[in-house]
C-alpha cells in the first residue's frame, strides 16, 4: 500500500521504478521553530510486478521530481519546489533544486530560481548533504521508513506483524526549508514525478496521503494519477464504491469517508507538531492504522507493524540505506 506501488496490479508508473512516488512527510524541524523538514520518497528498491530489485540507478535524469505548496486552500500549486538530476560518465548523480512561484508553481516545466546546484546524490551507507543559505539539502538511498505486513494484505487482511520494508530502501529527496519561504501558515502539500523522455513533459506520478491508490483500478488509476488535486472531486464516487466493497458501507455513508480522503493533499501548519492526518505527517505516524479502520470500516484496526528504529534524530533524518549501491558514485 502507500503509494510503493501505482494501483492495484503493483506496476510502477510508465514502467520505471525511480518515477514511482512512495511517500510524503512534512513536520516542524526539531530544536529550530523556523524551519520545516519535507522528505519526498521514490524508487522502492524491491518490485512485486515484476518481483525483484529495482535498478541500482537512483534518479531518472529524463525526468523531474517536485514538491507542490497550495497556500491558500484551492488544491492549486503556488510554490514549487524542482529537482532535476544528471549523471557523469561514470554514473555519478548530481542534483539541481530549483524555486518556482505563482502560475509558473502551477504548471509544468523545469526552470525557477535555483538553489542548490551540482549536490551529489548518496549511493552509499554515508549522506551527502549540501547546504544553501538556509536550505539544506539531500538526495540518495536511504532505508525505506514506511512499516506495514504487506503479505498480511495479500492474504485477505490476516496480519501477522511481519514488516515487508524492514530490509527495504527508498530514494530520499530531503528538503530543510525557511518557513518564509512556504507562504502562509497552513498549506496543502502534494508531491509527483514528471517524465519526459518523449520530448513532453509527461505527469508520471503524484500523492501526498498514503493508501490511496488500492481504491482505482484500470483507467481510473491512469487518470487519477494524470490529474491534479483541485480535480479529485471527480474521483469520489470511484473511492467511494471501493468503500462500499471493502467496508460494507452504505452508499451515502461511502461517499461521505471518501470526501474526506480527497482531493489528495497533505495538510500542514508549520507552527505545530506533526501528526498524520491532522497536521503534516511525522516518520513515525502510523499510517496504516488510521487507514485499515476507514477502509474495513473498524473490523480491522490494526496490522501490529510499528516504526523503524534507525530513524536519524537529524538531518537528513531517514536511516542509512540497508545496502550499499555499488562502490559508491560522488560526482567529483
């Protein structure tokens, strides 16, 4: 579940595991009330379909991942936060993190006001980190921090406690900002991947709750996951019939849990402490456990999986990734 994989058939979005999105966090920095941690995970490091280890590659350099801030509550992007990534011949990954506002923030495209330029991506066990003014910055692998029994969910439900991400890595892209620099106080959040192989910048991936995309199937999935926030109203019903099947809901009571889950943004007031679904989302929510009761509609509550323990108690905050890529690539 999360968005490790896009839907249900658990394939990744245009078929390449470093475009799918997994998770979103944003909470408060510790010790410093001016500054916010935002984590944008991608690229699990193991497949269901086709099962296996994704490629060791971290970041499509064809592509672009970005975070979105809504300041003022219409599911419209007024800041932008862009990553683009190279590679050297020898395979080493640089990052370029760009700022864009107002109806640029809305669009699609790759330029802004750049912020942090030629920062290396981590394929090791050591972080990188690359500091700007009052921005730090990170990109690499690093231990998936998502805890759930997926093999409990296969098998209809029936958890046992086994955390399938307990061994698993995830591409972080951690961000230190200046409040100054979010806008307003509350914000909406919302992160997503942008290919462009074909010469166009193509929507790949997008979310900001976890455990969305187990309600769309089929041509549903491909256009929820082309679709931007302040169009979710539309894909209602669609959850909304998923509720009624897998929570025995009535159909009004349906439609009503489904509104709250969209349109598909991460709520987030700065000035308190995180805490999923109200504010934010810290690395040590349990998601799952909020989500299971909506979806069964309270017959299961729990799938008996808690947070990692290799969490960091600083920057970039995510733990060491549980395998070392290659002899490590750092762009000279």
């Amino acid at each position: 579940m999360s968005h490790h994989y896009s839907g249900p058939d658990f394939g990744f979005p245009h078929g390449d595991a470093r475009l799918d999105l997994t998770d979103l966090y944003a909470f408060p920095k510790s010790g410093d009330a001016s500054k916010s941690i935002l984590i944008m995970n991608v690229h699990p490091s193991a497949g269901v379909n086709p099962q296996g280890p994704t490629t060791d590659v971290p970041f499509a350099t064809d592509a672009f991942y970005e975070l979105k801030i809504d300041t003022n509550g219409d599911a419209v992007a007024d800041i932008a936060y862009r990553i683009r990534f190279t590679s050297d011949k020898g395979g080493a990954q640089t990052a370029t993190l760009s700022r864009v506002e107002g109806a640029q923030a809305a669009g699609t495209g790759d330029d802004g006001q750049v912020i942090v330029e030629g920062a290396p991506v981590s394929t090791g066990l050591e972080a990188h980190v690359t500091e700007a003014g009052n921005y730090r910055f990170f990109a690499g692998w690093r231990g998936d921090p998502f805890f759930f029994d997926t093999l409990g969910a296969l098998n209809n439900l029936q958890f046992t406690g086994d955390d399938y991400f307990a061994d698993k890595d995830v591409c972080s892209i951690v961000l230190e900002v200046p409040n100054s620099t979010l806008g307003s106080k509350k914000m909406g959040l919302w992160a997503r991947t942008v290919e462009g192989r074909s010469g166009k910048w193509i929507q790949a991936d997008r979310g900001a709750r976890p455990n969305q995309t187990p309600f769309l199937a089929g041509e549903q999935n491909a256009a929820y996951l082309a679709a931007e926030p302040a169009d979710d109203a539309r894909f209602v019903p669609v959850f909304a019939h998923a509720l009624e099947h897998t929570g025995g809901y009535t159909p009004a009571e349906a439609t009503r849990v489904a509104a709250t889950l969209l349109p598909d943004v991460l709520h987030y007031d700065p000035t308190r402490l995180a805490s999923y679904p109200d504010n934010g989302r810290a690395l040590t929510d349990d998601v799952v456990d909020f989500f299971l009761p909506l979806l069964t509609n309270g017959k299961v509550t729990q799938d008996n999986v808690g947070p990692h323990k290799d969490l960091l108690a600083s920057f970039p905050y995510v733990g060491p990734p549980h395998k070392a890529r290659s002899a490590e690539k750092v762009a000279a």
